[in-house]
C-alpha cells in the first residue's frame, strides 16, 4: 500500500515528478498543478477533497492579496521602464557607487527591506539595467537579484516569520536583533565571493559630477512609497481592524497603487499606455503561477504531508540540536514560505527545548532552527522570488543552484559554529 511509504520519501517522489516537467520546458504553472495531484493521490485525499482544497487556496483572501500585490509589482516597474524613470534612477545611482558589485548588491537589498510577496520581480530590472555591459549570464543575475533580495530576513523585524519565531520563543526582539545581525553580514559576505568568482569587476569609471542623492531620490520616490507608507497603512490596518487578515497585504495595494500613478502623473504618461500594462500575456501567467504555487501549498497542508515527515523524524530519535538543523530546514525546503516552518516547527522544537532544560540556551537555538529553515527555504523550487526571478532572467533553474550551493553551504557552516560558541558563552 502506498500509505506503508515514509512521507518523505512520497513527497520527495512529488518534488522530482515537478523538477522532471520543469526540465522537461513543461509550463511552471501547469507543472504546481500536476504536481499537487499526484501529491493527493499519494497521501489519500479523494478528488472531491482536491477539488474543496484547491478551490479554499484560490478563494482565500491572502492568494488574491498575492496575486494583486505581485501584479502590480510587474505594472509599476514597468511603467518606470517606459517611462524612462528607471533609468534616470539607475543612472543617478551609478554615479554615486562606482564599484559594480556594490550596485548590483544594493539595490536587491533595498527592495528585500520590504517583505513583498515575490519582490525579486520588482528588483529584477534594476539589476539587468545595472549589469550594462558586464556580460552576465541569466543565472548569475538571478542569482545576484535573489541572493541580495533576502539577506534580511534573519532578523529584519517587518517580516511576519521573525515576529512569529521571537512571539513563540518569548525571546526579547532587540536581543534577537542583536543575536541575529552577524548572519546578515555573513550573507553579504558570501554573496560578494560569488560575485567575484563569477568575474564581476572591481573598478568601473563614474563621473560622479552628474550625479546627485536629490535625484537619486526624487526617481526613487516610487519604491519609496511602496515601502514606507506601505508599510505603515499595512501596520495600522492591522493594529486597528486585527479581524482583517489582509490588513498588511491592503497598505501594500494601495501604496503600489498610488506609486503607478504618481510614476504616471510625473512622467505624463497617457492613461491608455498605463491601461496597456495591465492586461498582458506575461502579466496572466504571473498570476496564474502564484494561484498553482498555492494551490500546491494548499494540497500540502491538507494533505497532512508536513506533519506526517515531522513525526517520522520523531520516531527516529534524532537528536534535539539535529531536529532543529532537520525538521525547519525540511519545511522550508517543501513550502518555500518562511512563516510555514516557524509555524510548523517552532510548537515542537520550543517544548522539546524546555525538555532537556536548556531553555537558557533559547536564544542559540531559534538561531539555529531559523538560519538552517532559511537555507531550505532559500533552496526550495516552490520559493515564489526564486520562480519569478528565474522567469524573469530566462534562467534555467539548475544553472541558478549552482551558484546557491556554496553560499547557502557556507551559511550552513556559520550557523552550526554561531550555535556551537553560543552554547560555549551562554552554556
């Protein structure tokens, strides 16, 4: 019987089924499909049961907040690109950075400071426009978009799973900060290494007496109300009216609303060329992309396929500082969403924390137990920003790993040592 297979071995079956189609120029979004059917084949759920779930994933508020967040990301960019603004913006900024590794990890990065579902597609022009004349590769540029774009979100307080995990732990957020900031640097670190393996120079010429911050700013205004008043009308939603559970996705449509028409207004873009944008053959498959990575979450979840891999580790008797390396990192990798391993590990690895009594310890393993979720999500194929910038940048998903391995290895190795001097100190 096929219930008698391990979950993670049927899952993993799943995961190959969808890296075959993909291989194979199968469509992405067709690929999600097919793959969350042989998923509920394999863990029992009936068609009527697929169907209720697929359609729960499709109607639930935070899928259409996603797809009208993401849709907007592609109208903005652009209507900065025809508009011309973005390259005035870039042009701006390559006067005031003249080593080009620098500006191909700053901008990444000031998109990454705000956790926008699938932002690697808002960051993905500025980084082609920035390459210019260095002749990268499709995967090295999806890897330099993607890689910058999160080396946040160990500890940036604006993204839903750290306020989870340091909710759950009771641990005190500017001491997580504190614990958590040395992770960023490194990550920085050995994106920068990959940069210079990949032969990015060193020293480009800039006139620096073109460029100014004044205009740098005023063309940077568009991403500037995207991130700050975004943010701010998504964090008021949600404190005033906490029944809203899209309260943050909200403050983010309206801002991205208001940036494609002061990008229209400032450029005196004729409303019909704006209206163009909208409705556009790669704009669909966008949309339709997000609803089958979602709705193959969704078959996840109902399915009972995670919890079913985390009892299996269980039964194994790995363990604790093991469990918290395996069981987030596994989740991660599956679900490619950080708050769906905090979620989903973190009500097991607490309580088993406080079993061995090392609770004095807390700090070193939420360390641990998010840095190693964060690799797997980083690595998984169902990672949304990973989807959209390979799609973006033509790049094929197998060539992008190749430059992901040594960093995430890398930040692997940091993390086991981190923990290793924590429990040291602390212990």
């Amino acid at each position: 019987m096929i219930d008698d297979i391990p979950a993670l071995l049927r899952v993993t079956a799943v995961f190959a089924a969808i890296l075959f189609l993909i291989r194979r120029r199968f469509p992405l979004e067709y690929a999600f499909l097919l793959g969350g059917g042989i998923l509920s084949l394999f863990f029992g759920l009936s068609p009527l049961e697929t169907m209720r779930s697929m359609l729960a994933s499709v109607t639930y508020p935070k899928t259409l907040a996603l797809a009208a967040i993401v849709s907007l990301i592609l109208i903005l960019s652009r209507c900065m690109e025809l508009s011309g603004q973005m390259q005035r913006m870039l042009k701006s900024f390559e006067g005031l950075v003249s080593n080009p590794r620098l500006k191909l990890m700053i901008f990444p990065a000031i998109i990454g400071l705000l956790p926008m579902p699938g932002g690697a597609v808002f960051s993905a022009p500025m980084v082609k426009e920035l390459s210019g004349s260095l002749k990268l590769s499709g995967d090295q540029l999806s890897f330099i978009n993607y890689w910058f774009r999160h080396i946040w979100e160990y500890w940036w307080p604006l993204y839903p799973g750290v306020l989870l995990a340091t909710l759950m732990s009771d641990i005190n957020l500017p001491i997580f900060i504190l614990f958590m900031c040395p992770l960023t640097i490194c990550a920085v670190g050995f994106g920068y290494l990959e940069l210079k393996a990949a032969g990015v120079g060193v020293i480009e010429t800039a006139d620096f007496e073109k460029a100014g911050w004044g205009n740098f700013i005023k063309d940077l205004l568009p991403i500037l109300i995207v991130i700050i008043p975004g943010l701010g009308m998504g964090v008021g939603l949600s404190q005033l009216m906490p029944d809203i559970t899209i309260g943050k996705e909200i403050g983010l449509i309206v801002a991205l609303v208001l940036a494609v028409f002061w990008v229209g207004s400032a450029n005196a873009m004729p409303l019909k060329q704006v209206g163009r944008e909208v409705f556009t053959r790669r704009l669909f498959q966008m949309v339709l992309l997000i609803f089958a990575i979602l709705v193959f979450k969704g078959l996840l979840e109902d399915s009972q396929a995670v919890n079913a891999i985390r009892d299996e580790l269980f039964i194994l008797k790995i363990p604790v500082a093991l469990i918290t390396i395996l069981l987030p990192f596994l989740i991660g990798m599956i679900t490619g969403i950080t708050i769906a391993f905090v979620g989903a590990t973190f009500p097991i690895l607490i309580p088993l924390i406080h079993s061995i009594h090392q609770e004095h310890l807390m700090v070193a393993y939420i360390m641990l137990a998010l840095t190693s979720g964060f690799i797997g999500y980083l690595l998984s194929p169902l990672h949304l920003c990973f989807i959209l910038s390979n799609q973006y940048f033509a790049a094929e998903m197998k060539k992008v790993y190749r430059h992901l391995w040594l960093p995430c290895g890398g930040m692997a190795f940091i993390s086991i040592l981190y923990f290793m001097i924590l429990v040291h100190t602390i212990g």
